[in-house]
C-alpha cells in the first residue's frame, strides 16, 4: 500500500495580514526616546520683590465706631444721646468729613417704626458712609 502525501501540508500558507506588535513596541520605545530627550522647558518671570524693613509695622488703631439706636417709641439716639433726625444729619455730615469715618452701628427695636429706621439707613447712604452694621440680629443666629 502506498501512502498518499499531501503536497499541500508541506507549503507553507501566505499572511494576509501584517503583524502589527512588534511594530507598535518599536513606536512606543521611540516615543520614549522622544520624550527623554525633549529638554524641559520651566517658565520663569523676573521678579523684584520687595525687601522687608527691620521696623515693625505701626500698630492698628481701633475704628471710631457711632452707636445709632431706635427706640421703640422711634426716637433716635446718637451714642445713647436722643437726637432728632436734623440732628442726626448734622452729625452724619461730621463724621463723612473726617478723615477716617467711623463705623455705624445700628439698632433698631423691634416695636420701633419702619419708616424711622428707613430714614436713619437713607441719611447714612446719603452722607456716603459705608462702614455700616446692623446689630441686634444675633437672636436670630443659629
């Protein structure tokens, strides 16, 4: 008996596709090449800064501050002196000329009538005073 050999079992079969590794692996090392050899570059700017004196700064004075109450009958009081609202105009004039203004603290009672309270914080923005609190409102924290 003869044995039949197959003649298409001895050539060996055409890729059709390329093998697309180790052409990756060859990029990714050249990449890195790349990379290291890239020199960083740092941005920098020039800068003068200034140089600190041996004398310490002046120490900070304590702000004038103006307590302006409304009472519950909505008189005005100026540092608990009862002002009308002429006066209290006079006095918001001063204190916009000085060379520092004082800080206004204002309270107003609970029963006291809205519209003096509106007249009170209108004649403050009208003299151009900005350093203006209002207090009492530390019951309603929480």
């Amino acid at each position: 008996m003869a044995l039949k050999r197959n003649h298409k079992a001895a050539q060996p079969e055409v890729m059709m596709d390329i093998n697309t590794t180790p052409l990756i692996d060859v990029m990714l090392v050249l990449l890195i090449m790349l990379i290291i050899t890239i020199p960083v570059q740092l941005h920098s700017v020039d800068l003068n800064l200034p140089v600190a004196s041996e004398t310490p700064p002046p120490p900070q004075e304590e702000p004038q501050v103006v307590r302006i109450a409304i009472t519950q009958d909505s008189a005005i009081e100026w540092d608990e002196q009862p002002v009308d609202l002429e006066q209290l105009e006079q006095r918001l004039q001063g204190a916009a000329a000085q060379s520092q203004p004082p800080e206004l603290h204002i309270r107003a009672d609970g029963q006291a009538v809205y519209r003096q309270v509106v007249a009170v914080m209108g004649a403050v923005q009208r003299h151009g005073l900005t350093k203006v609190g209002i207090v009492g409102l530390e019951q309603f924290e929480q």
